[in-house]
C-alpha cells in the first residue's frame, strides 16, 4: 500500500469532514413559513388508499375547499400499515402533515407527551359533544387532542348456514352457551372458530373481551390510566381464554394463519363456509367481501356480541376502536375548523353510506343502511362504555408486549400468570 | 443477500499508479509538483461522490443508530431520557432476543451444512454436457430473481394445512408426514430453512458453475490420464479448486443469514411464540412495531457488532488467502 503523505491524509480527513457536514446538513433542510394573504395550505393523510372511502374524502376536501376557498387541501391516502412507520418521522421533521390519521389512546398520548400534536379543546369546545362519548378516547389528561369519526366494536362476526347445519338457532349469549356452541359444531366437523394468529391482535381480541366482561369499569380505567393490573380478574381473563384454548375451537394450524390474506386467511375461510365464526371489528364484511369466490358481499354473515361473562363488568360493555384525525403542532387554526366539517352531521351520514365504518356523530345514525352494521351500531350505542382494543389504549409498547404474551398463550408457550406478568413488565419499562 | 457489502470491502483502492511524466529531459521539479497536484485533483474528483454517498448513508446512520441506542426514545420528540447501556443490557438479558441469536446461528449452520454440498452437487451437475443444460440453469436461478415478499406470500399460502404443499404430500403417499408446517413452534424454522434454501441455492449454483468454469481442463484430462476415478478427480481436483469460490459464497451465505429478514417477517412475523424470530425482525419489531427506537437501535447495533466482528475475523483468518494484493497491497 502507498502509504499516504501528510498531505493526502489532511486531505482525505478534510474530505470526510465535508462530506458529514453534508450528510448532516440533510436533516434540517425544509422550511415551514406561514403563507401570507390568509391562503392557507392543508396537508391530510388519511387511510383510506382505496375506493370508495378514497374518493370520499377527496370529495369532503373539495367541498370544503368550496366553501373555505382561501383552504387548500393537499390529500395524501396511504396504506393504513405505512402510518406505523410514517408518523413517528413525519412528526419528528419540520414539515408534518397538518391533519393525520389518528387512533387515539396510547399511540396519542406518546405524540402529545413529545409535544406534536395540536390542543384542540377550546377549538372543539362548542361542537365536541355532539360526538358523545366516542371524544373521550381522543382525549389526553382531560383536553382534546383528535376528533373521531369511526367507532366501531368487535364481535362475533358467524357463518349462518355452518350455524343451521349444526342445529344452532340461536347465537350463544353466555360462555358457557358459547362453549356448547363449538362442540356442536365440532360433532358435525365445522371448524367452529377462525382466528388469525399469526397476526397475534386477533388473539387478543378474547383476552381484552374477557377483561373487559370480568373486571369493572372502574378498575380497567385505573388499571389503564395507571399502568398497574394487580386485579386479580386480568389473570382470570387469562384462564378463561385457556379454557377456550384448551376447548379447541380453532381451525387447524390457526398460530400461522394471517388474519385478511387470501382465501385460507381467518377472513376467507368464514368468506367460504370453511369456519363458522370468526371475532372480528366492525370492518370484517368489507374484508370478507374481498375474499368470497364471487367478491360479493356474503349475505349469509350474521354478528353476534361477546357473550356474557360471569364477573364485575358489564355484559353489555364493548371493546372496539375507532378512526380519527388530529392536527400536528404546526398546523394552522384551520385544521380544527377542518375537522369539525367532517364531523358534521352532513358529512358523517354520508360516510356512514360509504359502509366502511360506524359514524360517531349524533344525528348520522340514519346514514348507516346495511342491517347488520345496523345491529353494531345499536351495541356500540347502548354499551356503557367502548374499551378502546388494549394494544391502542396502552402505550404501543406496551400494547404490542401484551398482544405477543396473549399470543404466546395461545401457541400454549405462556400461562395466564406470564401474560399478566409480560403486561406488567412492559408497563414498567415503558 | 447482496453482493454489494463484498464489493465494498475488497474494492482496490490503493495504487494509484504514478503519473506519466514527459520523458524528455531532465525531470524539473515543477513537473512533479504539477504531477502531485493533478493526482490530488483526480483522487477528489472520483472518489468524491462515492465517498458522500458512503458516509452520508451508511456512516452515518450507523453512528446515529449507536447514539439512539444509549437513549429511551419512543421516536418522537427529543431525546432526553439517557439510559447509559441500560438498552444493551435488556436486549442481551431478553430470553426472546437469545432465541433469535440462536435461531441465527442455526441457519448460518445448516445454510453451510446443507446449502454449500447441494449447490456443488448440482453445479457439477448442471457443468455436464446434457440436454437443455441453459434452460435447467435458467429453472434453478429463478427462484433467486423473484422478489422476497413475492416468494414470502406464495409460500405462505401454500404452506397453509390443506394448501398445495399439503396436496402435493398427499399425492406422492406421504400423507403422513404432512406437519403443520408453519404453526408448529418445533418446525416452523426448519420450514423457514427449507424456503431460504429454494430462494437463494440458485445464486450458489451460479457461483459455483463460474468456479467449476475456471477450473483448466487439462488438469482433469491429466488425471483421467493418471487413472483417477471421478470421485478423486472431483476431491482432488475439483474441490480443492473450488475454493476460492467456495469461501466467497460462504462468507455471502453467512452474512446473509445473520441478516435474515424479509422472508421471515412475511411468512411467520417471527412466529408462532416467537419460534422463527431472527435478530433483524426482532430489531424491527421493538423499533419499529412497538416505538421503541433507543432498544431497537441497540438491538441493530449488536447485529452491526455481531455481523462485523463475523465478517472480520472471516476476512482476516478464512479470505485473506484469496483477497492477498487486493486487501493487502503489493508492497506489503
């Protein structure tokens, strides 16, 4: 090797140093100056990448461009997965998107905890409860950092011809009748129950419904709002998903099954009569449409709720979550105003057509025609309280621990104790 | 699986080789310093570019990630919460982080045991004359042209109970043996071995049919001439010529399979139980997937660390022989 002179090597050091100041330089480029004379742009990322919700909210922002014309209204629809990793530098950057997705709970209070997210109270003061107790899981320490727009519940989404053929006239409306639900259709040799546990938050579906039904109101609060589940009932909710577990329910090989993947998905096998029932949010039909041999809606699909459960919570408490939007720090006093139109009752009846969700304000309940969706929506409204889904209500951390403990338990690799174990180790490291 | 790493690491880069100076005369001074500083003006020019893209992606990310790594950091906001090694010491405490090291370790192992004598057999195979030799050549690199998520997705459905894969099984009379092959914790990272294994065998044999090519044909007629059988033409001769070639592909399969990511996170997300996890989908799962981007970026320091000191002490004690004047120079 020619070893280098003195001068090469202050030269290639030089060098180096100008390209890191470069490299450097790369990150604090991008400039977020208001715009002068009131035009004002907004930026929307929103989820639905696909007709007809796509051309749905292109409509709402031309509408609203319409009315506002000094509020432009830039619409970027991504692939719900891409917010995962989007965000987090979206909102580390200069220039954020103005309004985004989002699904409240934990995942929000992270945003707001590092400050990038909009306070939204006194802009949604006068019209917020018109969306009733949905706001509430778009609050953090009591002030409004998003407004939803969806809130719909998980339940038993099941296959009414399996259920007839198995001599089930009635949905179960307990465990107990659950569980002699799946034995009946297991002696006829239907696959009782589809889940999609390789994407692991199927699983916890069971343990949050059990939670949910076993303990009280007050201590899923507390436990939430705290991060403690010294309740004895957390580990009960464990046990009752084992003797689930243990009961067999699942179709074969269920730990690798995906959840929406094609016809041998948990989706597509109720889509094709291969299992009877399937717990599921309020989105399953559009899934299950996809997946059917003639993409048509599957009219033999009827929705049951979490049976009842015997403990201290209520028999008609739901767990579910919801689609909403909130403003990044930067945006402008526009994006509430922004918001509150696509809360208004017009708007949101309108989208309750679009049959993609259940709308949360008062008054669009009449947009919602489809009479299953219908049946969803009576649950949510006269359920106490919707529990947002464990993994969004807790800090992602947190959230994404559980679900992998709930899933270890199903691929019997943790026992109840371990989960409740796993859910306070991640609280304590969070 | 890139080449691009080798490529990287092994690129010449030294003798420059000295300026053509005139001839004529007596060399003056004021030619050599002219000389000297067009050399300088050279160097800059070409490796300028190569040089800004290297530090400003690869440098120093890696740099950013190990500052992330001593931090609590959900990712968002500023980085406050210094934790020291905290991160370091959870990740390498995590019986689930053991596992995936260890699922690693497995792979590389089998990726050499079974991969390397599959691809020289069917290399020396495929380097016979037979009927539609470049069409079966062709049959065996396709695998290794398709996308990873295209192969993930295609082997996820057929893997499915029921799927093709089960059929097929069934169709041959081996009904039996039909396992749940991506749902069973025992089986689920051997069934991951058997998908890398179609994927990127293809990319071997390519590299061991070059091989076997410079390999001197007089030196098999010479031993046919000897009276050696072809089993010791192919130890004696063969083999041992491979080398270099074999050591290459080695080095690539082991980095490779320590960085094992795409197929695994599209066919099992790491499970069931966490039983397929390798180092990289656990990295992207804590970072990515749970917001824990100070743990995430520790976790990708000790597969930096741990890739590195492999592909060093690789270079260092198994390629030297190979790389000799490349790495190390003429001069010495």
């Amino acid at each position: 090797m020619l070893s280098p002179s003195r001068g090469h090597r202050r030269l290639l050091i030089g060098m180096l140093a100008l390209v890191t100041a470069i490299g450097a330089g790369c990150g604090t480029g991008g400039e977020d100056e208001p715009e002068s004379g009131g035009a004002v742009t907004l930026t929307w990322w929103h989820n639905a990448n696909a007709d007809p919700g796509k051309a749905f909210w292109q409509q709402v922002a031309d509408e609203y461009h319409a009315k506002n014309p000094n509020v432009t209204i830039q619409v970027v629809a991504m692939q719900n997965e891409q917010f995962k990793t989007k965000i987090p530098v979206a909102l580390q950057s200069q220039d954020p998107p103005d309004v985004f997705q989002q699904w409240g709970g934990g995942q929000l209070a992270d945003q707001v905890s590092s400050g990038r997210i909009k306070d939204l109270t006194e802009a949604t003061k006068s019209w917020v409860g018109n969306l009733g107790k949905a706001a509430v899981n778009w609050q953090v320490d009591g002030k409004q950092y998003g407004i939803p727009y969806s809130l719909g519940v998980v339940g038993f989404w099941y296959h009414k011809d399996l259920f007839a053929q198995a001599g089930i006239t009635t949905p179960p409306a307990t465990w107990d009748e659950l569980l002699s639900t799946v034995e009946k259709l297991k002696a006829k040799n239907i696959a009782p129950i589809a889940i999609g546990g390789k994407d692991r938050w199927p699983d916890a579906f069971y343990w949050a419904y059990l939670a949910v039904r076993g303990c009280s109101e007050q201590v899923i609060k507390d436990s939430i709002a705290k991060y403690t589940f010294d309740d004895p009932c957390f580990v009960k909710a464990g046990e009752m998903t084992k003797q689930l577990i243990d009961a067999q329910p699942f179709q074969k090989g269920f730990l690798a099954t995906p959840a929406q993947q094609g016809a041998t998905s948990s989706a597509g096998l109720l889509a094709n009569g291969k299992a009877a029932m399937e717990l599921q949010g309020h989105w399953n039909p559009g899934v299950i449409q996809g997946l059917t041999p003639d993409k048509k809606p599957l009219d033999k699909l009827g929705w049951f709720p979490f049976p009842a459960v015997p403990g201290a919570g209520d028999p008609k408490a739901a767990v579910g979550g919801g689609d909403g939007f909130s403003c990044s720090y930067k945006a402008p006093d526009e994006c509430a105003d922004f918001l509150e139109y696509i809360a208004s009752v017009d708007v949101q009846t309108r989208w309750a057509g679009v049959g993609t969700g259940l709308p949360v304000t008062k008054g669009a309940e009449g947009g919602v025609t489809d009479p299953v969706l219908k049946t969803l929506l009576d649950f949510r409204d006269q359920a106490p309280y919707v529990q947002l889904y464990f993994d969004i209500a807790l800090e992602t951390s947190v959230g994404e621990a559980l679900n992998e403990a709930i899933a270890n338990e199903f691929a019997g690799k943790a026992t109840p104790d371990e989960v409740v174990k796993a859910l306070k180790d991640a609280a304590k490291n969070r | 699986m890139s080449t691009s790493e080798l490529v990287g690491g092994t690129a010449p880069t030294t003798d420059v080789p000295p300026p053509a100076t005139p001839n004529r005369g007596k060399p003056r001074l004021g030619d050599a310093r002219r000389g000297a500083i067009r050399r300088t003006v050279e160097v800059v020019l070409f490796v300028s570019p190569a040089l800004v893209l290297y530090v400003a992606f690869v440098l120093f990310p890696i740099v950013l990630a190990a500052y992330y790594s001593l931090y609590k950091w959900n990712g968002l906001g500023a980085l406050t919460d210094f934790v020291g090694f905290e991160n370091y010491r959870r990740a390498l405490g995590d019986d689930v982080f053991r596992g995936a090291i260890a699922h690693n370790a497995i792979i590389v192992v089998l990726s050499l045991v079974v991969q390397g004598p599959l691809a020289i057999g069917l290399a020396l195979l495929l380097n016979q004359p037979l009927r539609g030799r470049t069409a079966l050549r062709a049959i065996c690199f396709i695998p290794y042209i398709l996308s990873e998520v295209v192969t993930g997705v295609t082997w996820l459905l057929m893997l499915q109970p029921d799927g093709l894969i089960d059929e097929f099984f069934r169709a041959v009379g081996l009904g039996g043996a039909i396992e749940l092959w991506l749902g069973d914790t025992e089986l689920v990272l051997y069934t991951m071995f058997v998908v890398i294994t179609w994927k990127y065998l293809g990319f071997a044999i390519i590299l061991f049919l070059a091989g076997l090519q410079g390999i001197p044909q007089e030196l098999y007629e010479a031993a046919a001439i000897d009276g050696a059988g072809r089993w010791a033409t192919i130890r004696r001769i063969t083999l041992p010529l491979l080398g270099p070639t074999t050591r290459i592909w080695a080095f690539l399969s082991i980095i490779g399979s320590l960085q094992l990511f795409d197929l695994v996170w599209i066919m099992t997300l790491g499970g069931p139980a966490n039983a397929s996890n390798t180092m990289a989908t656990y990295m992207i799962d804590r970072g990515f997937q749970r917001y824990e981007y100070g743990y995430g970026s520790a976790v990708a320091v000790i597969l930096f660390i741990i890739s590195f000191v492999v592909a060093f002490v690789y270079q260092r004690y198994i390629l030297r022989r190979d790389t000799e004047g490349a790495l190390t120079g003429n001069a010495g």
